[in-house]
C-alpha cells in the first residue's frame, strides 16, 4: 500500500505549493537513479516521491485525497456506505429500497453511476473498469549551456526504461516539460498518462541569464580599459571578438546583438578593470605623478554612515 504523501514528502497538510515543490525537489534530486546507480532503493524510493508529488502538486487530485476520495497511489476509494443509499435518490429511491431485490440490470446501472459509465466487456454482464493513467513526475537536471540551445537527454524511469527528453532552447529552471503518453499505462481500455519532467539548470561559473539576455563579466587589464582593444568574448554559442572602446571603466556594458536566446535575446558584456597582481614599479611611479585632468571622486555617491 502506497504511502501517505504528505509524510513522503515530510509536509504538512497545510503547506503551501511552493514549499511541497521545494521538498520534492530536494528529495527527488537525493534519490534520482542517476545520481545513484546500482541502488534499487533509491529507485523505489524516487517512484515513492514522484507518486506523491504528482498527487500533491494537482490541486484536484490533492483536495480529493484530502476528502478520502483517492487512496495515497491516486485509486479511487469505494464509498463506506451501501452503493444503493448512495444513488437512491437519482434513480429513485423505492427502486433500492431493503428487500426489494436487485437485479442484473439494477446493478450495472449503479456502477455506471458509480465509476462514469464503465464500458461492457462481452456479450452480457461482464463490466470492465476504465481509467486514464496517472501522470509520472521526473526531474532531470541540466548545465546552463545545454538550456540555453537546447539538447536531447535520456531519463531513467522508475519502472526500468530509458525515454529520450528534447530539451528546447531556451528551457528555464523549474520549468515542467510535457510528453503525452509516457506516464503510468491506464486501466482498462483508459489512455496512458503524461510524464512531466522538471527541469533544474545548473549555475554557469561564467554567465548569467536575464530574461532572454545573457550577462558576462569581462576582466580587462588597465591598459585595455584605456587605451581600448579588440578582445575575445564568450558566449553561449562559442568565441567572438569585441571592441572595447577607449575609456572604458568598471561597469560598462557591451552589447553583443542576437548572441542571446532565441530571436530576442542579446548578450552583455560586463567590462571589469583588473589591477596588475604583482608589482608594477613604473605604473607605480607614474601614478605618483600623474594628475588627472578631469578630477573626480569615485565615491561622491557613497553615503555617510551614521
């Protein structure tokens, strides 16, 4: 018997969806098969997580959980009292009344009632019950270059499978990608599930995303923030060569047309000066003498601490 997935998850049947998002998220990067090969118990234990977050995360499915209308694996629960007092009223209540006998026909008519009209399996009483899989919930975490121009990945299912994920250019962290027909197989003649797999984009030790813009911070030495220089960038998609143009301080921003993503996007380019590292005795001695001719204060903007 599946698990209740509040305690799964270790929520609170109160918390809110983002901090039942943000447990999941922790656990199922914990336990995800990849990370841990070779361990059954952590794949059963990421298929306990995704069942209970795929309940969770589903206003619907979550309020009908917490009315005892589904059990914690998503199945329907049989109501606790005597089919005929339930549907008494719609089709008449003398009809189910104690004693009055019910007969084939009355009872496929309180299953059709009870389970949304299930179809006939046969030729003659045989009912079959039909439902649509369960959706299946995957994470799959990605580097921040692949997100941004998109790739294929291979996620391990639960169940033992392998299922190639388009990741599109462009993908943002947390964002849920949709692949109808992948998830749990339905019941009966019921169509399969969805699977629904997040994504998580790692930090790049370089670039940062703005939107659909791409920042990068440029060190450039004194001389280049100067004098100015044609460097070598990069960018999402590989090398390119920028002008810095002369007088250029910390701060200044470049911008790289179309280098971003998708049709929109740009990339910026954040110049940086760097001081020399070791010793400089000639920089040293002309700066000594060397009076500017516009003088400023590099921290007139600064206030005064109180």
């Amino acid at each position: 018997m599946a698990k209740d997935p509040y305690e799964t998850l270790g929520v609170q049947k109160t918390d809110s969806e983002a901090v039942i998002r943000s447990a999941y998220r922790k656990l199922a990067k914990r336990h995800h098969p990849d990370v841990n090969p070779g361990k059954p118990e952590a794949a059963e234990r990421f298929k306990e997580i995704s069942a209970a977050y795929d309940i969770l995360s589903d206003k619907e499915k979550r309020a009908r959980y917490d009315r005892g209308e589904i059990d914690a694996a998503g199945n329907e629960v049989p109501p606790q009292r005597p089919f005929y007092r339930d549907f008494s009223d719609a089709a008449g209540r003398e009809k189910y009344q104690a004693g009055a006998g019910l007969n084939e026909e009355d009872l496929e008519s309180i299953f059709a009632q009870a389970f949304g009209g299930a179809r006939t399996a046969g030729t003659r009483g045989g009912r079959r019950f039909s439902m649509r899989g369960q959706d299946a919930r995957y994470q799959l975490s990605i580097d921040f270059l692949d997100a941004a121009n998109g790739t294929t990945r291979r996620v391990t299912l639960p169940d033992g499978r392998t299922l190639d994920v388009r990741i599109p250019a462009g993908v943002r962290d947390g964002q849920v990608i949709r692949l109808r027909g992948q998830g749990m197989p339905g019941i009966g003649d019921g169509a399969p599930g969805d699977a629904l797999v997040e994504v998580t984009v790692a930090p790049h030790p370089q670039f940062r995303r703005e939107g659909d813009d791409i920042i990068v911070e440029l060190p450039v030495t004194l001389q280049e923030a100067v004098l100015g220089a044609t460097l070598e960038v990069p960018t999402i998609k590989g090398l390119v060569r920028l002008t810095v143009p002369p007088h250029s301080g910390t701060g200044t921003r470049l911008r790289l047309r179309g280098r971003g993503i998708g049709a929109n996007g740009h990339q910026f380019v954040e110049l940086h000066p760097v001081v020399p590292p070791g010793e400089e005795p000639e920089l040293a001695e002309f700066l000594k003498t060397w009076k500017p001719r516009h003088l400023f204060n590099p921290r007139a903007d600064m206030e005064e601490a109180k």
